[in-house]
C-alpha cells in the first residue's frame, strides 16, 4: 500500500468570495474522489450570501476526499476537499486516515464526544481539539467513560464505534433531534443521499412520545421534557419549512438593518410618461440601439442619472464612525433583479459616464447574467442608488427601503392607459407612479423633492435629456 506524506495532500478551503462573508452553502459537486484535476479547473457551485459562485482548485493533482455532501453550510477557512497533488502517489484506501486516527492512544478518553473521532462531521468539517491527553495507566474497565457507555450499547447491536456511521444531517437538524430527545440513528433518512430531514425527526419522535422512557440508565435529564415535544411539531401536509439562508438571509438581515438605521423618508409622484414610451418605439428602430435592450427601464435610468448631476447631494452615504456625510464623485447605479434564489441588487459600475447605448448594453448583461444566476459577488458591491420596477408586477408603486450604505432608492410602478387631463382635455394617456425613499439624516425633503421632480419632469418631456444632460 502506498503511503501517502503530509506534504502530498492539499486541502482546499472556502474562500472568501465576497467582502466579508463568513459562509457558503455546497450546492453542486463537479468532481469526485479518483478524480484528476488541474489548476484553475471548477471543482464546486456554492451560494453565499450574495449569488452563486463557481470555485476553481488551484492546484493539480488527484481528488482524494470530498468533505462536504451538496446541501452542507460551510465556514469560510473550512477544508472543503483534499487533493493529491501532482507527482505524488494516490492511496490505495481512501480509509487509511481514518483507519490512522483511531490508532491514536485512548481516544474514548480523550473527547467527551465520540463523533469527535470520526474524521468528518456533517456541517461542521473535520472534528479538530486544542488539547491532547495522555493514556492514563492501568485499567479503566471499572469506570467506563461516555464513549465506552456508548460502545456497550452499540454492542448490543452488534456494531462498534468504528463500523457505526455518523447520520448525515444538517446542523438545524441534528438540534431539533437532540431537543426532541431523539437518536438520529434509528431515524430513517427521506432526503436526498440519505439525509436525514425535520420531518424525518418529527415523524421519529411522534411514537416515542406516547412511551414512557424504559431506558434510564442512559437517559440524562435533559431528555426529560421530550414528553412535551408534540407541540413543536406540525402538520406537514399543510406547512412547509423553508431554511432561511444564501441570498435571501442576507436580504433580511440588510433590511432590518437599514429600517432600523436609516430614518426612510418616501415621496410619490404621477406623472404623464407617454412621450417617453413613444421614444422607447423610435429608439428601438434607431440603427444605433439594434440589438440592444431598450425598454422604459432603460430611459428611467437615464432620467435618474440627470437628476442626479443635477442634485449631486442625493448620490452620498453616511458614515456613523466619523459622523461625515460621503459625496460619490460616481454612480454606480443599482437594478433589483428578482431571481429564484431571491432578490439581488448588482449595480452598473460608473453609469454615469455611459452613454444611451452603453447603457442599455450594461443593463442588458445584468438583467441576462442574473436571470442565470451568475452574478458575481463584486457586481453587487458599492452601488450608490438603487431602482426597482415593481411595475413589472403590475403593481402600481411602492416605499422600497434603501440597500446599506446608500441614500436614495428609486421605486417605478406599473405604466398604465388612464384617462389625464392634456392640454385642457381629458385624454387616455400613459401614465405612472413614482416613488422616492431616501436617507434623511442625510437628504432633506427640498433634496429628494428636487430630485423626484428632476425624473419626472424628463419622463414628460424626454427632450430634457438633451438639454439637462
């Protein structure tokens, strides 16, 4: 059997793929154990906080372990997957280390915890301890510790420590079982590559609750108020449980955060957009604009972006360290974008140096790159203001809160054929509703009303782009 040195085996960690972010979830394996890899070769997809992203080894060799199922929330600085490196043999046994860590001296003394020995924990990564013990002398068979007490009663089942594999499940998970006082190994996984779910937990702990406990020598008092576990149970067939986490825990834990911090203050205003839709018509005849996104959207942007280098002052943010107000020389102008991992705002990078045609080109590949699902955690970085259609939805406006670290936010309802008075008569016109929140320890009511009536005066008379902007 080849032996495989320290030296030879590369452990690749969660990186940091994006500011800041502390975890990622593993949603897709693309290599398995045997596998040969080179350096820059796509190993896994995993979703932060912010998007999904594809995570490149940056080595060559041959995959020697997957640590981690698909599904599995991971820390950053956690070994993910071990490599073989180039030139160095492959082992035999992929047990061998395994095989290794149970040769350690006394390791039912050791940890307290006798899945400490195992050489992966589902959702926590490899088992590690700070302190070594050294094998106590003589026999202890007369007092036996946790992991013999354990031992004993897998040996009633005809199974050692060794041969017993740790259920696969997710760390929510594992605490509902032990808050429910049910053992996961006697519960029969329902999820995909036999992983153990909540209600696989529920359905466990549904019977034993009507028996009284018969084993009390290895009942501890925290099993005790099982007995009451019912009532955190529920109705599957008529709930679902829906894990927050990825995109839409980091939306959350954003806006609780900016409604609580930033005083939002929301101004509307209608306003008469029919000749902006008839130059959305010509623009797209416009030999200049073939093959690009023009759309509404596209001329509000614009408007916005007038109006801002017309009102500088809105395009700020506030910094509460050193109680200073932060001027933006630039805008990097953010689009909500709705996707099936949930809301997500990248930004358009300097937007207001773009041209019409740029612009629409920028807004092309955002709309295109989040509906894939790949955008990148850096295009949702240092965007300054914000629009969000919620017309698209057909709804007709709404008070949109502001992402962290921007001032102003621009929310667009849905463009409708209303009867409007034009020229001293009632005339079906087109016609929508706009709506402005902004920071106002920051923007006063003049600031932001200037601001709103700026957008919609150019969404009445297009032509203003041309002499505002």
């Amino acid at each position: 059997m080849t032996t495989m040195t320290d030296a030879s085996v590369r452990e690749f960690k969660m990186p940091d793929v994006g500011e800041g972010l502390t975890e990622a979830e593993i949603l897709k394996w693309y290599v398995q154990p045997g596998d040969t890899v080179t350096d820059g070769q796509v190993v896994c997809e995993v979703e932060t906080a912010k998007a999904a992203v594809e995570l490149p080894i940056p080595y060559d060799g041959v995959v020697r372990e997957l640590r981690f199922p698909e599904g599995t929330t991971v820390d950053v600085g956690t070994a993910i997957i071990t490599v073989a490196v180039a030139g160095a043999a492959a082992p035999e046994a992929p047990e061998a280390p395994a095989e290794q860590q149970r040769a350690e001296p006394a390791p039912a003394a050791e940890e307290p915890k006798p899945e400490g020995r195992q050489p992966v924990l589902v959702g926590y990564g490899v088992a590690t301890s700070s302190t070594k013990r050294r094998p106590r002398k003589g026999p202890q068979a007369d007092v036996p510790g946790p992991a013999q007490a354990i031992q004993a009663e897998l040996n009633g089942h005809g199974a050692t420590l060794a041969e017993k594999p740790r259920p696969l499940a997710k760390p929510p998970v594992r605490k509902l079982a032990k808050d429910l006082g049910v053992d996961l190994a006697s519960v029969t996984p329902s999820g995909p590559d036999g992983v153990i779910t909540r209600e696989d937990v529920h359905a466990a702990a549904a019977p034993s609750a009507a028996e009284p406990a018969a084993q009390a020598p290895t009942t501890t008092p925290a099993a005790a108020p099982a007995a009451a576990a019912p009532v955190a149970s529920y109705d599957t067939a008529r709930e679902t449980r829906v894990p927050v986490k990825g995109v839409r825990k980091a939306t959350a834990q954003a806006m609780v955060g900016s409604a609580f911090t930033a005083p939002h203050v929301t101004e509307f205003v209608t306003v008469d957009v029919t000749r902006t839709m008839r130059l959305v018509e010509e623009l797209k005849q416009d030999k200049d604009m073939q093959g690009l996104r023009v759309n509404p959207l596209l001329l509000i942007a614009k408007a916005l972006l007038v109006a801002i280098k017309r009102n500088p002052e809105i395009n700020a943010s506030w910094d509460e360290a050193n109680q200073e107000i932060v001027l933006k020389h630039y805008v990097n102008l953010g689009i909500a974008a709705a996707t099936p991992r949930g809301l997500i705002v990248p930004n358009i990078k300097d937007a207001h140096d773009k041209t019409l045609p740029q612009l629409a080109e920028a807004l092309g590949e955002l709309v295109t790159t989040a509906r894939e699902g790949k955008t990148s955690p850096a295009a949702m970085q240092g965007g300054t203001v914000t629009i969000t259609n919620v017309g698209v939805f057909g709804v007709d406006t709404g008070t949109p809160l502001l992402n962290p670290g921007e001032s102003a936010i621009l929310a667009v309802g849905a463009i409708k054929l209303q009867p409007w008075v034009h020229k001293g008569k009632v005339k079906p016109r087109q016609v929508t509703t706009l709506a402005l929140s902004f920071d106002h320890r920051l923007v006063d009511g003049e600031l932001g009303s200037k601001v709103l009536a700026d957008v919609a005066a150019i969404l009445e008379q297009p032509k203003r782009l041309i002499t505002w902007g």
